[in-house]
C-alpha cells in the first residue's frame, strides 16, 4: 500500500499532562519527521508512553497541541485519530485473546473485510500457519507479530511502536527490525519508544530523547550517541 | 488446507444443519404432545425467556457488558403494549410493534448514559434503571394502575385457553427464530467482528479505528428492541402486569444465569440455558410452591456455573467432547528462527 509521502507528521506543541502532583508532561514541543524512522527515547518515567498515549487520544492532554500532517487532531477519540492514519501497538502487547489470529487482523480492516488481505499480512509478518489458533494460545513473541500485523491492516500511513523489541528473542527483534526497514522503504512512517539502543540506533534515521517530560535533545543516532545531556539523563549525572 | 480437515468441516456441516432440522422440529411438535394445558404455558414461558435471554446477548455475548436491567427493558415494552391498547386504542399487534420501536427509541438515552461506565459500574448502572423505572412505574398509578396492575386485552378474546396458549407459542417461536437469525447474522458480520473486539480489549478496539461507542450503542438499541417485542408479547399472552414483577432484578437476573450457563459466545447458548433454568424455575414452583428455595437454587446454580464452567455449558461439553473424539494435536510453541527462515521463503 503507498501512500503519497506527506510534508509533515506528527508535531506537538507544549503537550502537557499531569497526574495528581506528578508533571508527566512538560510542554513537549517535537516534531517527527515524516518518511523516516523516528526514535523516542529516554530513561524510565521521563514521559514517553504519555506522549503517545495523548497523541493517539488515549489521554487527553491538559494544555498544548497535537498536529498530524498539519491537522489538529488535539482530544478527539482516538479511532478518529486510527482513521486519519496513525497506527499504534502497546507496550504490553495487547490482542483480542479470545478471537482467532486471522479474525484479530479482520477486526482492524477498513470497510470490507478482506481475507486475503489478512492473509498477506499474516504470511508478511510470519504467523499465517496459525490463522485459525485463539491469540492467547500464541507464544508472547507470535502475539507481538499479531498486533503489527493487525496495525498494519488498519492501513496506517504512520506506525507507532511502543517497545516492540521488549520481551522479545534476539531473533524476533531482527525480523521486526527487518520488517520496519522494508515497510518505512514502502513509504511508511514509524515512531518507535525503544528502550533496546543497539535497535535504535541501527534502525531510527531520527531520534528525540525525553527527559522529565520534554525534549533533550533530537538529531540523528550517531549525534545522540554522544550527546552529553543524553549521557547525563540515562546516567543521572 | 488437508483432507482431514475439510472432512471435519463438512461432518460438522451435517451435524449443524441435523442439529437445527432436530431442533425445529421439536419446537413445532411440542404443542401437540403436550399432556395438557399447564405444560403448554409452562412452555410458552420457557420460549418467553429463550428469546429475553439471545436478546439480551447482542449486548453480554457480543459486547461483555453484563446488564442486569434487561427485565426493565421487557417491562417498558409490556406496559407501553398495554397503555397503547387500553388508552391510545390501538389493535394488539400494532401496539406490539409501536411499543418495540418506543422502547428502542428510549434505548437511545439510556444506552448513551449507561454505555459510559464500563465492568461492574455498568451492571450498577444497569440496576439503577430497574429501581427508578419500578418507582415510577408503582407512582404513576394514574396511568399505570400502580400497584394494582394494568390488566392488558387479550387479542383474540374468542379463544379458549389452550387454544390461546397454543398461539402464543407458536409466535413466541417464531420471534425466537427471528431474535437467533438477527444474532447469527451480527455473529459473521463486520460489525459483530468489532463488538467482539470490544469484549476482548475496548482500548485496543478503538486504537485499531473501531468506534466503540457507536457500535455498543447500536447493539444496545438492537438489543432493546428485541427484548421490548418479547415484553409486549407477554403482556398480550399473560393479560396482567404488575410493576413488582415487571420491573424486578430478579427477572433480570435470570435471564443473565440462563446466558452464563448455556454459554454466552454461543448462537444456541442462551436458549439452552432458557430451557434448563425456565424449567428447573417451573418444577421449584409447583414442588415447593411459595418457599424461596428456587431463589437459592438458582443462587447455587449461578455460583457452580461461574466456578466451573466460567464459558457456559456448550463449550464446556463440546471441548470434552473434542478431547475424546480428537487427542490435542502438538501444542503451539515459540517460533526459532529457523522456522521463521522457512515461513518466510
């Protein structure tokens, strides 16, 4: 499926978030850039699930802006902002455990249901010998090929991945990584959180570091790399 | 796809359409050999609850939500049936089917308040309905009769009682195959493939581009409207309404045990269900009369269900069965990367 490359992406500005005392959010102020692999990294808490969660109206910021190709798509639910074209997976992945595989992609189909769609993105992401197995019979790592592959039948222009590398086998990390390139080579954009920075690194042709709700600092990994705000936040110097 | 398996699908096949010829068959000869008039209304009460029951799973079976206020429902469209006949003076039938619509329209509301809360506030929610509609429904006695009840005409006052039961179940029957068509349909289509999401994981469902809330509310309506047909129906067969039983949780309650048991994920589970607690609640009736110990029956029976068979009893018996016929084939196991190598040439 390709799309027409958009000019922009996903931007926000001042995206703030609060729950209770704790400031999660801090106006961010970012903007990804489209066609490429963007990375979204920082320490633990320093807001990253947050911010895609207020992105794909998940949460709904308590000030700020989130554009998608110069939209505003601020507050709105989130299948709205899943049918404008971003595309999204848990951190803790998350399918329709007592559906089959092949009915988990279905689900996510725009108008019709198109078997053989499905198909093509179960053999694409490697599980279409188990189309007729209930996803919660599935192994963790089948599981998080199984919601790719449901994200990527929603026909997303953009695809965020929140850790797909977490809990995964070092083999299955290589075939998901392998899969970003082919389909970002398709004209797909990506947004991946990643805590593993041998894959960022070799995967994001962008990356933005978060800390303490904000952005650090942002450029390509070789400039992250040895960005010494980036050393101080993950250190705690 | 193998032999073997294309085999299965078809004797499947056989046994299904075997199933629904066996089925249909028993439902159309049971008036005729019913020993007398009692077994026959005990049996139109059964068909009764078989359809409040696959009504009530557009929304438990489909969605997840567990309402509890699905006898409210039925006792909105018995006494809109009845007020449309006794103060509008409408015929019988045409103020069945204006009642339904009212009741589907009233739906609208409700299911944008209540389809907000989700888990055990919804069953609360779904309570609450039940409570405010029994009060006013008792206050209102100016144009309910309150508690002395709202006697309903009956539409074929020529008949003699066996006779009328005898109607009654054979169009308690045909609303029941119109209920369990309408649930199949839903049950293959796009829109029951996204309710069904919504069971499993309603965040997920709508990050996938589902809209959740319109899709739990048009099933809600669907669902209300089919439960409010099933009220009126027996607000003309039964001819009295009385708020207390109209408007009870306990009706309400039934009609989810009878779900649970036969198996929510089921075209055929509810009715099953219908039919063993419909008659369990008959024989507690006649054999123990006024005691409440078909409260505590039906109270047990819900525990042992929930405990045991958490899916219902179809699934329960036709996963045994499944074991003995078939021995479980190699379980499923973490992809190598030689496998995924091979998946992907």
């Amino acid at each position: 499926m390709s799309h027409a490359r958009p000019v922009r992406s996903v931007e926000t500005v001042d995206l703030t978030k609060a729950f209770g005392g704790v400031l999660a959010l801090d106006h961010a102020t970012v903007s990804f850039r489209p066609g490429k692999v963007n990375a979204l990294i920082g320490p633990n808490g320093s807001g990253k699930t947050t911010y895609l969660n207020c992105i794909t109206g998940m949460i709904k910021p308590d000030s700020g802006r989130v554009t998608y190709r110069g939209r505003d798509i601020t507050g709105r639910p989130p299948h709205r902002i899943a049918r404008a074209g971003l595309g999204r997976t848990f951190q803790l992945c998350r399918v329709f455990g007592r559906m089959t595989v092949l009915d988990n992609v279905l689900a996510a189909a725009r108008g019709r249901p198109d078997v053989e769609r499905a198909r093509q993105w179960l053999r694409r992401v490697g599980i279409d010998h188990v189309e007729q197995v209930e996803a919660r019979n599935l192994s963790y790592g089948q599981q998080k090929l199984l919601e790719l592959a449901g994200v990527l039948m929603s026909d997303p222009e953009t695809v965020l991945l929140d850790e797909p590398a977490g809990g995964v086998n070092p083999a299955l990390i290589e075939r998901i990584a392998d899969l970003v390139r082919e389909l970002n080579a398709e004209g797909k954009t990506f947004i991946i959180v990643e805590h593993n920075m041998d894959l960022v690194m070799s995967l994001s042709d962008h990356v933005v570091v978060f800390d303490r709700g904000r952005p650090i600092a942002e450029g390509p990994p070789d400039v992250i790399r040895s960005d010494e705000r980036v050393l101080g936040a993950y250190l705690g110097v | 796809m193998g032999r073997t398996t294309t085999r299965r699908l078809l004797v499947a096949r056989v046994a299904r359409a075997v199933g629904l010829l066996a089925l249909a068959f028993v439902i159309l000869w049971f008036p005729a050999a019913a020993p007398n008039p009692y077994i026959l209304s005990a049996a139109v009460m059964v068909l009764n609850y078989a359809v409040l029951a696959t009504s009530w799973n557009f929304v438990g079976g489909f969605t997840g939500y567990i309402s509890l206020g699905h006898g409210a429902l039925a006792g909105l469209g018995g006494y809109a049936t009845g007020l449309l006949i006794t103060k509008a003076g409408f015929s019988s039938f045409v103020a069945l089917a204006t009642a339904a619509l009212v009741v589907a329209a009233l739906a609208v509301p409700l299911g944008f308040a209540a389809l907000r809360a989700r888990g055990a506030s919804f069953v609360i929610v779904s309570i609450a309905l039940v409570l405010i509609l029994l009060l006013v429904f008792q206050g209102w006695a100016s144009l309910t009769g309150g508690s002395r009840g709202l006697v309903v005409p009956r539409p074929f006052p020529d008949l003699l009682r066996p006779e009328h039961h005898e109607v009654f179940y054979f169009l308690f029957a045909a609303l029941l195959g119109l209920v369990l068509l309408s649930w199949w349909l839903v049950d293959r289509s796009r829109f029951g493939l996204g309710l069904k999401a919504i069971r499993e994981d309603e965040d997920k469902a709508e990050s996938l581009g589902i809209p959740t809330f319109a899709y739990k509310l048009v099933v809600f309506v669907v669902s209300a409207l089919f439960t409010a047909l099933a009220g009126g129906l027996y607000a003309l067969w039964f001819g009295d309404l009385d708020p207390v039983f109209q408007f009870s949780i306990l009706s309400g309650s039934y009609v989810v045990l009878m779900s649970l048991l036969g198996g929510v994920r089921h075209l055929f589970g509810p009715l099953l269900g219908a039919v063993v607690v419909g008659v369990a609640l008959e024989y507690f009736k006649v054999a123990y009369g006024d005691t409440p110990l078909h409260l505590v029956a039906s109270g047990l029976l819900l525990g042992v269900v929930v405990m045991f068979m958490p899916d219902g009893v179809i699934p329960t018996v036709a996963g045994l069965a499944r074991r003995f016929l078939h021995p479980p084939e190699a379980s499923i196991r973490e992809v190598s990367a030689a496998e995924l190598e091979e998946a992907r040439r």
